[in-house]
C-alpha cells in the first residue's frame, strides 16, 4: 500500500503567527496530532505537533503569547504519496517522527501518523516489521 492510501487529507494548516493556544484549539477540535504551518515567505512547509506545545507550555512558556514559528520543526522529513508504508515506517524510526508531511513537489496533500499506519497494517492483518 502507498502513502496516498493511507495519509490523512483532513490537516490543519497554520501561519507562524498563530499562538500555541490556537494551534492547539485547531488540532483539538479537528483530533489531529500535528499542524501543517506554511510559511510563503520563509522557510515554507514546517510542523508543529503536539509534543512541541507539551514542551513548551512544560517550560513554563505562555501559549497565548508564544508564536509555532518558534515552536515548529522545519528540518522536516517529507513523504512522497508514492512511497510504500513500510517505507514511511522506516523514516518515521529513523528520524524520531510520528509524522510525515506528504508533498506532490510543492503541494501539501496530506499527513501520514503511526495511527495511519498501525490502522493499515491491523486491517490487513499483517505482521508489524522490526
């Protein structure tokens, strides 16, 4: 199975103006794990997940004040619609993620979670490689 198969389309996408509090709100109420922020005019396509606003509101940083475009993972690790899902596995343990960015070239079509993926492999009932 390929990533398009299996990837979310329903992302939230964010500036790097939103605060942590409304990242949050918008991933709460859609129950994503991760946020798409785009950039037009800097960096371009980052994340920002859960974790990072766990952390940051763990150090004791106010989430109506603080920006995601100090908060977002712009080293990110993107999915091609076309890889396999053992190849997103294989990313995502390699560099530490739970997400994926999926692009066609520039286009954000979606994000691939381990969620995404444990639910294919437990509804093809195939065995979880090493």
């Amino acid at each position: 199975m390929q990533v398009h198969e299996a990837m979310s389309t329903a992302v939230v996408q964010l500036g790097p103006d939103h605060t942590l509090r409304q990242a949050a709100q918008l991933m709460s109420r859609r129950h994503v794990g991760s946020a798409i922020v785009v950039d037009p005019d800097g960096e371009g396509v980052g994340i920002i997940t859960e974790r990072d606003i766990l952390k940051a509101i763990g150090a004791d940083l106010d989430p109506d004040v603080e920006r995601t475009a100090a908060h977002i993972t712009w080293e990110v690790v993107y999915a091609s619609p076309t890889w396999t899902i053992e190849e997103a596995a294989s990313a995502m343990v390699r560099g530490g993620f739970r997400h994926l960015v999926v692009l066609d070239g520039d286009e954000v079509l979606g994000v691939i979670s381990v969620r995404d993926i444990l639910r294919v492999w437990v509804h093809q009932s195939a065995p979880i490689p090493a």
